[in-house]
C-alpha cells in the first residue's frame, strides 16, 4: 500500500484524513493509512523478536469467513519470511493422526528470533473435529484436560503465546459465502466444511463456548476480534498483538550502496538468451 496518505503519515508529516464514512465505517483512506502504519511497526517488532531472539506464537482461529486469512495476510505483507512464517496444516496424514495429539505442532512452534502465525491450530480438536464427528467423545475431552497444560508448558519455555478468536455472524457469514460463491476465483474458499459450519452454526458455538471454558487461562487468555467489520478487525487485531510484546525499533539506517567492483570479463551476447514473451511493454530488454 502506497498511498500518500499513508506516506505521510510514516514520514511525520501527519496529513488529516477522514475517520468515517456516512454508513458508519472506516474511510478507506484512513484504512490505508493506519494499516501501513501498523505494518511499519510490524516490520520493526520481527527485527526486534530477531535481534533479541525472542520466540513468538499467535493462533488465529474462529469461523470460517471470520478474516483470519486476511488479517495473517496484512501482517506478513511487509515483513521478512525468514522470520514472520505462517503456519496452516493441511488434514493430518494417516500417520500423523495416530501421534500424540499436539505432535505435529509442535514441529511448527517458533524457534528464537522467530513470529509464527498459525491459521488454526491445535484447537481444531475442540472445534471442527468435535462438530463433525472427526474426533471421539474421549480425544476430546483428553484435549480439553491436556491443552491447558500443554500451553502453560509453552509459556514456561519462553514463548510468547497469543491466541485470537475472530467472530462473526450467522448473517454476515452467509453474505461472505454467497460472495465466494457468486467469484469463480473465491470460490476455492468454500469447502464442504464451510457449508457443514454454516449449517451447524449454533453447533460451532457450543464448541467455541466449550473450549474457553476449558482453555482460557491466565497464562495464555483468548482474545476476541468482533469481525464482522473486517477493516476493523485487521486494525484492532495487529494493534492489539503490538501492544502485547514491548519492542523497540532497532531498523538500522540506511546504508552506502557500493559501486561495482570492475573486473576483466566479457558477458555472453544476450540474443543468445531465450526471453519470455513480452506483452505488456515494448519488447525492450534490459540487462540482467
């Protein structure tokens, strides 16, 4: 994003912009502007988790529809992929559904001087598994007893854990499948667990009910994104997770580029390269 809204805004040199709409929502400028601004300061908070080898883990869950993906997308847009990774499994294979349950996350978990976001978690169990019928009546409740746990385990390592419940509702859920629905390119987004949950609705809340009832412990609380704004939700989610882990902003200043070194060396004529078709210019090239 490059408005000059949003420039100016990082620069210093605050320009003032227009907060709200008519209809009650954000200003798409305003959007824009505060969006940069917290990616800014995203980008400084993963050279800080770097630089001071800290260990960070967000868990992104909620409804289908809610904005996880979204939101996870904002945050990673301007940082490094070395050290800002996204995490989001696929269905456990036939061998890794007979390990330990939080076996193949704990794989994922970040190492020092790394931010993990996991889109859903290990609280698919208590979730989609519980309302489909994937897992039993016993796994369930062995997750429930066995999370807290697990998570107080995490905390007492070193890691930073943060866990976000992104909620939206029956109505909005419905306006943002039958959006996908209508887009042949969104439509990737509607699976056959999109339309159960949708269905299930009221089923999926009694799971999210209990599973804070089990899991939202002083040690690693749940926090809840009301999302059925999704700009909104963006911005309170990633100022949220900047407000929970202290940093500093250690983006070192710009540098000297150094002039090319010239050595004796004679480059191999470039019509002897096989180019890609250029449609979109005037079929001049540049060296390379």
């Amino acid at each position: 994003m490059t408005t000059k809204e949003a420039q100016t805004k990082v620069n210093g040199h605050k320009k003032k912009v227009k907060k709200f709409k008519k209809n009650g929502k954000l200003a798409t400028r305003y959007y824009e502007q505060e969006l940069f601004r917290l990616q800014v300061e995203f980008s400084k908070l993963s050279r800080w988790v770097a630089s001071q080898g800290l260990k960070v883990c967000v868990l992104f869950e909620g409804r289908g529809s809610a904005g996880k993906g979204g939101v996870i997308k904002r945050i990673t847009e301007r940082t490094n992929p070395r050290t800002v990774r996204v995490v989001a499994l696929p269905k456990p294979s036939n061998r890794e559904a007979t390990q330990w349950y939080f076996q193949r996350y704990v794989t994922h978990l970040p190492a020092a001087g790394e931010i993990v976001l996991f889109d859903r978690s290990w609280y698919n169990r208590s979730n989609v598994e519980w309302v489909m019928g994937y897992a039993s009546k016993e796994q369930v409740q062995e997750f429930l007893r066995s999370c807290p746990q697990f998570e107080r385990m995490l905390v007492r390592s070193g890691i930073i854990l943060l866990k976000y419940w992104f909620s939206v509702s029956y109505d909005e859920q419905r306006r943002r499948f039958q959006s996908r629905n209508q887009e042949e390119w969104k439509r990737w987004k509607l699976s056959e667990i999109d339309l159960a949950e949708h269905r299930l609705f009221t089923r999926f809340s009694q799971a999210k009910d209990m599973t804070f009832d089990h899991t939202d412990i002083k040690q690693a609380p749940w926090y809840v994104v009301p999302a059925d704004d999704k700009k909104r939700a963006r911005l309170n989610c990633m100022s949220h997770i900047l407000s929970q882990i202290p940093y500093e902003d250690v983006i070192p200043d710009p540098v000297k580029l150094p002039d090319k070194e010239e050595i004796p060396y004679i480059r191999t004529p470039m019509e002897e390269q096989t180019f890609v078709p250029d449609k979109f210019g005037q079929n001049k090239h540049e060296a390379s």
